[in-house]
C-alpha cells in the first residue's frame, strides 16, 4: 500500500504538533506528512518530537495561512513531488479574549484571517486533485466554542462558528466525489493557546478601569470554566491527536462531526433543541 500524503498546519506545537507527530511515527511509512509551521523558526518543537522521522516520513514547510503565495507554493510543492494530496489537516488558528467593545478592527480581521480564511483558502487549493481522482479527506479542527458560544471570546467563537458552517455545507456537495469532511470540536485543550487564555483574562481583571458587572463575570467564567480548572475536564494535546487519526483517518467513512470527549456532544444536543435560544443564554449565564 503506497504512503497517504498529509498536508498539516500549525504543527509547531499543541493539536497540530502531537498529530503530525502521531502519523509520522505511524510504522511501514503508512503516512508522508507534509507539516507546515508559520516560520521555520518555529519548528524546534516538533523536530525534537518526530527524532528520527524527519526527512523520511515527515517534512517541514513554512506556510502562513493568510498568504495566498505561501499557499500556492506549498500546494505545488507537494503535487509536484507526489502527485496527490490525500489528506488535508487544518490546525492552525489563534485565540484571545476582550471586553467585545474594546476589540480593534485590526485584531478581528486578524484572527478571522487565521482561523477563517486560512482554512477556505487552502481547502480550496487541494480540491480540484481530490475532485480529479475522486477521492480525499480534509480535518478541521474547530471547538466546542464553534458550536456553544465563549463569554469574552466572542470573536473566537464566531470564527469557529463560521468554520462549522463553512464545513457543513461543503459536506454535503463532496460526498458525491468521495470526499469526507471531518470537523473535530474539542473542548479545552493543555496546549499554548488555552494558557495564553489564562494570561488574556490576568490582564482584563488587572484593568482598574473595567466595568463592575464585566469584572464579576469575567471573574465567574475563569474560577467556573477549564480557564480555572473549573467544571470542564482538560484534554491532553496526545489525546486529541489520537481521536483524529482513529476517528478520522483511519476510518474508511468518518462521520462529519466529532465531539471530543464524546459527552460534549450532550451540551450541543440542548442546545440544538433550544429554539427560542434562552437555554443557551442561561446556560452560558451559569458560567458568569
């Protein structure tokens, strides 16, 4: 059996890391992982992680997400030397919290050029192979914060939001070309970006100037939510991994969705039953 080629993003640390990791290190070079980090100077990490691996089941690209050029570069480049892609992984993405006022025009555009249109842009840019041959994957990684809503992330939560649309939608027209859309949605994750949250909200509650009601509820989300260890369980970056190379990888006809853990999916489904929106309303309240 001739190695699936893997093209990744964000594999210098966290979810991206751990599965690029996780398929390099597949046996019988069942994978070839093309894994893309922002900067090659941010691939320390993971060239420690994979050892022996590198150069031989997997390689490391520089790729920013918001450049068009880097894209296409990337793209061609693997075409060019394999001759397919077989499965796209989009990790890449960008966190942080504010009072929703106080969030520049800059900074929204920023991460939903991160998060958003670096997920579509790519995901373009691999189709029409799939499309051709008839067959592919492509993983995105989005969060539960995409399908229940973040107090004081609300520009994070909106991006993941669109990329479940965005995903959905594109399911359903792909199945007819044997192309499967998996949208993984974990919930907190011990990775870099969950302790930038940490810090994020540190600085909020420093603010003397904050607002008494936004301090209170800024203050109840960190000491009830996975932010302070709170009533969410945190999963290990490996874990996450793990899930997405048995649930969407290896399995011949992965499912669209995937909750991780699974028991998530509980706090969707009363979600999705809530048509007036008020349940989802409380629900976050009880957080704050």
């Amino acid at each position: 059996m001739s190695s699936q080629i893997v093209l990744m993003t964000g594999c210098s640390s966290g979810i991206g890391l751990a599965t690029a990791k996780r398929l390099a290190l597949v046996p019988n070079q069942r994978y070839i992982v093309i894994a893309t980090v922002i900067a090659i100077s941010e691939k320390t990490d993971l060239v420690s992680a994979v050892g022996d691996a590198l150069n031989k089941t997997i390689f490391i690209e520089e790729l920013d997400v918001t450049k068009d050029n880097d894209i296409t570069s990337v793209v061609d480049k693997t075409l060019k030397e394999y001759g397919r892609i077989d499965i796209l992984i989009n990790v890449a993405g960008i966190c942080f919290v504010e009072i929703p006022e106080r969030v520049p025009r800059d900074m929204i555009e920023k991460i939903f050029n991160v998060n958003v249109f670096g997920a579509m842009r790519l995901t373009q840019a691999v189709l029409s192979q799939m499309k051709k041959r008839k067959d592919g994957k492509i993983v995105t990684i989005t969060s539960l914060s995409g399908r229940i809503a973040m107090p004081y992330a609300e520009m994070y939560s909106s991006t993941k939001f669109a990329l479940e649309g965005f995903f959905e939608v594109l399911a359903v027209g792909l199945r007819a070309f044997n192309i499967r859309i998996c949208v993984v949605e974990p919930g907190p994750v011990a990775t870099s970006l969950l302790h930038g949250l940490v810090k994020n909200f540190d600085a909020i509650l420093d603010d003397e100037s904050l607002n008494i009601i936004d301090r209170r509820h800024v203050q109840g989300f960190v000491d009830k939510s996975a932010i302070g260890e709170g009533q969410y369980n945190v999963m290990m970056a490996d874990d996450v991994a793990n899930s997405i190379v048995t649930r969407c990888i290896e399995a011949e006809k992965p499912d669209l969705r995937h909750f991780l853990p699974e028991h998530l999916g509980e706090m969707v489904q009363t979600g999705i039953a809530d048509l007036t929106g008020e349940k989802i309303v409380e629900n976050g309240q009880s957080l704050i």
